[in-house]
C-alpha cells in the first residue's frame, strides 16, 4: 500500500518529512522550494489515488507557477499545524 493511497497517510508522510527537514537545520524556503518541485512530479507523473489527491491535482493544473508554489506552501503549513505535529 503506498502512503498515495490514503490522504490521511500523504499527510502524515509529508508531515514527517517536513519536520526531519527542519530539524535537520533546512530553511523554510528550501522546505518550500522542495515541496513545489514534489508537488510538480506529483501532478505530472501521478495518477491521483483519492477525492483530496484529485483535487490538489485539479488545482496544481489551473494556477500558474506563483499559485502552484502558494500551494505546495499551503500543503507545508498544513501538515505543520497538524494536531500531533512536533514544531
């Protein structure tokens, strides 16, 4: 099962990763930076396993490049404020 699978668990993962990035001293903008260009693959190469994926990707294709990173941002911040989140 992928964590692509269940959007609850894409949370969890990015979350994950989000906080082993700053805690490994990486700058907000790098985190950012990083998760448009994921956010990119994801949109070009991934077929969207859920309602939430599907979305996000409908999204990712209507903004612009400005709007896709506000985006992915977005995605950062909310994994961020998760209840549980260790910030």
């Amino acid at each position: 099962m992928s964590v692509l699978d269940n959007f609850r668990d894409w949370k969890h993962f990015l979350g994950d990763r989000v906080q082993a990035a700053e805690q490994a001293g990486m700058e907000s903008d790098l985190v950012n930076n990083v998760a448009y260009q994921i956010g990119g693959y994801l949109a070009s190469q991934v077929d969207p396993k859920n309602e939430q994926e599907r979305l996000l990707k409908e999204l990712w294709d209507s903004g612009d490049e400005e709007q896709q990173r506000t985006l992915a941002s977005l995605m950062v911040k909310m994994v961020q404020n998760e209840p549980g989140a260790q910030r």
